[in-house]
C-alpha cells in the first residue's frame, strides 16, 4: 500500500511530502473491586497520515489527512483538498529533511521490552504480584488497570527519508482506598496511583503496592497546613513533575525552544546566565537516547536524527533544540525528538539537604502545570510532610494535604540546592531532590 501512495504522491508537482505509518498492538486488563478480573482486551491499529507541502516562492503551505485502506479515488481527491488547505496555511519556506543528512544511522538503542510484544501473561502475573502484596495491608484496591503496548513507526519522505522504530510500554494505575474512625465518622481517603515504563523489568510490585500504600494512609492521617515560607524540598515524583512536567514544557526547557526564539518570546541569550544563581548552577539538556525511557525516540516525526543536546551548562545558556522547520528559520541544526529532561545532579547528598528546620517536603502534586512563557506557578499539593522541632527538641515529621506551592521557575532556581542521588521516570532523568529556599507555601488554614 505504501508504495502505491508513494506513486500517486510523486505524480504531483509539490515541494515535497512526507508518510508516517504507525502500527501498534494493545493489551489492556481491567480489574473491579478487591481486583476480580472483568475485562482482557487485545486490540490492533494500523493508522498513516500523509503531510503535502506546497511551493509559494518564499512560502510553502502544508496540510495533513489520514487514510486507513488504499483507494486510490479517495486518496486522490484527499490529496487536492489538502492542497487547497494549503493555500491558507502559508509559512515562510524550510526544507524537508534529506537522505544526504542522514550521515549517520540512527544509534543502537534498546526501546523493546520482548515481553511485552505479546504481554497477556506477563500482565497477568503482575496483576497476581499487586493483588497477593496488598493483602499485607489494610487498604481496598477499587480498580487497577494493566496495559501493555507495542509500536511500530516509520517515517518517509519525499527526499528518500526512510527511517524505522520500534518501542514498547507499560503502564498501571491502581486505585487505593483507606478509611479511620474520627470523632464516631468513618473517614475515607482515597488515592490513585500512576507509572509507566518501557519494560516490565523496570517495574517492581512490592515496593509499587508498598510505597502506594504509605502514601494513602499517610493522605488519610494528613492535615491542612498554614502558610509557609522557608526551605521547600521536592522529592522524587514531585522534583520530576518540577523539571518536566506531564503536560508541557517546563519553562526552563520551553526558552531553549528554536520555536519560541522566533517567535520573540525567549528570554535567554547565548551564552548568558538564565538567573542569579546563589546556590547549585543547573545544568539541563534533552536526552532522547535513554536506554527503556518512555519518551526515548531515535527520530522525530520529521525524519531527523535525534541527539542529545545540552540546553544550558552550569547555569549558561548554550544551544536551543529545533525542528527542522526552525532549524532552518535560525540557521542552526536540527535536533531530532525532543526525549527525556536531563539535569545533572549536585553535590549534595539527600539527608544533608533535609537536616535545616523547618521544613516542607513535597512528594504530590495534584498536578504541575507552569506558564510555560511567564515560568509562574500555583500548583496543589496533594501529598506532602512538615518537619520541625517541639518544645523538647525533638523532630516531629507530619504529613499534610492542600495548599500551594507559588512561585516564578526563573526566579526560585536561584535559591536551589540538588541532591548528587538521581532517579529516572518517564520523560526525567535528574535529582531526586531538589531543595529550594525561601520558598512559599500558600496554606489552607
């Protein structure tokens, strides 16, 4: 079928087009209450999307359709209306991405997990290791949901591109609930936990079901907080949210954008400090070649070959990452897919960061959504502990829920210290902790 879209695609007098098929196998198991089995389904998608573009002089139009059979009427009559739409989506003129540019071959990167090609059994087992796990606590599953994937991907141009790749992942979510007797009311609390990994093998049930349940209880047992101001620590899952958030850019990444560079809207400059630093100098780049990280791709939907970029370097702005279309704008090279945020750690260790008093340690947020131009944000804290002395001297820890961690990306950085311990999750790979002082909580008290 491709090669016959590919023969009506060259009939045309365009400036060029391009063809992404995308195959993928969907394994997903679904469990009610006390986690009895309701549903196993397996499904299969075969998708391709064409992308024309069409020559204006200084300016090419582009439009993109999908096709799911080959009908060479209907993909025809696609093709002119795509060109049409063309005419209003004009932009200044980039080139597509060549064979010739492709002096390298993309590096071996291990994206598959064998295991999870054809996952039925492996999900079922996973499923056994979180229902006999939970049973050591007092705490009801509500639902949990398995999937296992498998993709395939490849791109293909009108300049000989023709690049292939294959991934797998997993993802869980487990619905936990707990409940307490207060003042004769029974009290529940429920909680939703989340991950997705590349590989079975990086998935371990018992500390899963075992920190999932600590934090549910812990949420049960936790109270509102008054409004804080001093040293903020972010850890594990809430320092990744912090450095990549899982709904956009962090703005400390978004800057480094060749798109946001045209635009007039970057507020770095080559070669220049990104703020005043009074504590750990960041260092971040892209990295889409992790071994099994979720968003490691060895190209981008353009065609163009990924590599590692360092973004800024000991708090200096050193290069921006680009499309091929922005690339071309600024005159630079295009960086491929855009991968995981990588930030080097500190030279502190975790404990050393805990030890001044008093002391906000966040581990949840309900989400982490920063403006991604302006870098302000408000985000509600869904888990965290208060630490600090008593009257007799002794370290009380307790944990709360509710208020708002405020502040300015640009800003807080300046006061942050990270841990020298790394962890990598999907989409992060950087500090387990990072401590911020001078740091405001809003309070719900």
């Amino acid at each position: 079928m491709i090669n016959k879209i590919k023969q009506l695609l060259q009939k045309r007098k365009i400036f060029g087009w391009k063809i992404e098929v995308i195959s993928s196998k969907s394994t997903d198991l679904y469990f009610t209450k006390n986690l009895e089995s309701e549903s196993e389904l397996i499904g299969d998608r075969f998708s391709i999307e064409i992308v024309v573009y069409k020559d204006y002089g200084e300016e090419i139009g582009e439009s993109s359709f999908s096709i799911v059979e080959f009908n060479e009427k209907s993909i025809n009559k696609m093709i002119d209306d795509a060109l049409v739409i063309c005419d209003y989506s004009r932009k200044p003129k980039f080139s597509l991405p060549t064979k010739s540019e492709l002096k390298s071959k993309p590096k071996k990167l291990i994206l598959v997990d064998k295991k999870l090609i054809s996952p039925l059994k492996n999900l079922r087992k996973i499923a056994n290791g979180i229902r006999t796990n939970l049973k050591k606590y007092n705490v009801k599953p509500n639902n949990l949901e398995l999937q296992g994937s498998y993709l395939k991907l490849n791109v293909i141009n009108s300049n000989g591109v023709d690049l292939k790749e294959e991934k797998t992942s997993f993802y869980v979510e487990l619905t936990l609930t707990t409940a307490k007797k207060a003042d004769g009311k029974v009290q529940e609390q429920e909680f939703v936990a989340m991950k997705e990994h590349a590989s079975l093998s990086q998935f371990n049930a018992k500390e899963f079901v075992k920190e999932n349940v600590n934090i549910v209880e812990d949420v049960l047992n936790s109270d509102l907080i008054n409004s804080f101001k001093g040293n903020v620590v972010l850890t594990d899952d809430a320092a990744a949210d912090f450095f990549a958030p899982h709904l956009g850019l962090s703005p400390l990444v978004m800057h480094a954008s060749a798109k946001i560079k045209q635009m007039g809207l970057c507020v770095y400059s080559p070669k220049k400090k990104i703020a005043n630093f009074k504590g750990d100098k960041i260092s971040i780049s892209t990295n889409p070649l992790l071994k099994l990280n979720p968003t490691s791709s060895l190209f981008d939907g353009d065609g163009v070959i990924s590599k590692k970029v360092k973004l800024i370097e000991k708090g200096i702005f050193k290069n921006w990452f680009a499309s091929k279309q922005y690339a071309d704008y600024l005159g630079i090279t295009a960086t491929g897919a855009l991968g995981a945020v990588e930030v080097n750690g500190g030279k502190k260790s975790m404990k050393n960061l805990k030890q001044t008093l008093p002391l906000v340690e966040i581990v949840s947020f309900s989400s982490f959504v920063p403006n991604s131009i302006s870098g302000d944000f408000s985000a509600e804290i869904r888990l965290g502990y208060i630490s600090e002395k008593n009257k007799a001297g002794k370290i009380i820890r307790k944990p709360f829920k509710g208020g708002m961690f405020i502040g300015n990306m640009f800003k807080i950085i300046e006061n942050m210290w990270l841990s020298k311990e790394i962890i990598e999750v999907k989409g992060y790979r950087g500090p387990k902790i990072a401590l911020f002082k001078n740091a405001i909580v809003a309070g719900m008290k």
